[in-house]
C-alpha cells in the first residue's frame, strides 16, 4: 500500500479488455463499472476504441498490445504506458486511502480467435 509498482500485460490482438487496478474493498463477485468512482482505475479496449474507464477517448497511433501499468501509490497515480516504445498513453490521479490488487476483465471475443492475455513480470528498480 505504498511505493512504486509496475508489470506489463501482452494484451495481443484480443478484441476487449480492461487493464488497471482496484481497490481490494470493491466486490469482485458482482459487477461493477470499472470508474475510479468506484475504485477501478483502468485502461479499456473495445469496439476499436481506448478510453480512460469513464468514456473518454485515448488516442492511439496503432493498436496496443503490450501494455506497462505503473502504479506511484504515493503520489496517487496510476499510468499506462505502449510496451512498444514506452510512449505515455494516460495516467489516472486520485488519493488511494487501502491496498490496491492489479485488475483484469476480458470481454468477449465473438467469433475472433484471439491469442491469450499474459501477465509479464518485470524486474524495474525505481
């Protein structure tokens, strides 16, 4: 609950996905929108899209498919970044206040066989 933490996520060319962090509190069993309002604070992908979890568009040169997460506990920020070329893709702000756990939700890819989703560890000194 404090600290810098990062990984990276191959997201490949899976259709949906939503990649972040959330808030250990929030009920997992149920759904809940993934908004920072309710301490889910991600990157989504679907429909050809990126948003920042609350509807705002992230414009991307090509589409993603590796993905940092880099987590500043203290100075309450939460960034993505293109695997690719380390190029910024959005940085959530907020005042974590409990422990935070990464936070993965695939949608569904219809008839498209997509390659997995893979968690990458990284060793990253900060």
């Amino acid at each position: 609950s404090s600290g810098k933490h990062s990984w990276e996520v191959e997201v490949g060319d899976h259709p949906r996905w939503n990649i972040g962090l959330v808030k250990e509190s929030v009920d997992r069993k149920g759904e809940t929108d993934a908004l920072p309002r309710y301490g889910i604070w991600c990157l989504v992908h679907g429909d050809g899209k990126y948003t920042d979890g609350e509807a705002n568009i992230v414009t991307m040169k090509e589409s993603l498919r590796k993905i940092k997460v880099q987590l500043n506990y203290d100075r309450g920020e939460v960034s993505f970044y293109d695997s690719e070329d380390m190029s910024h893709i959005h940085t959530h702000r907020d005042t974590f206040t409990e422990r935070l756990l990464p936070y993965f939700c695939v949608g569904k890819t219809g008839d498209v066989e997509p390659t997995s989703i893979k968690v990458c560890t990284t060793n990253i000194n900060f």
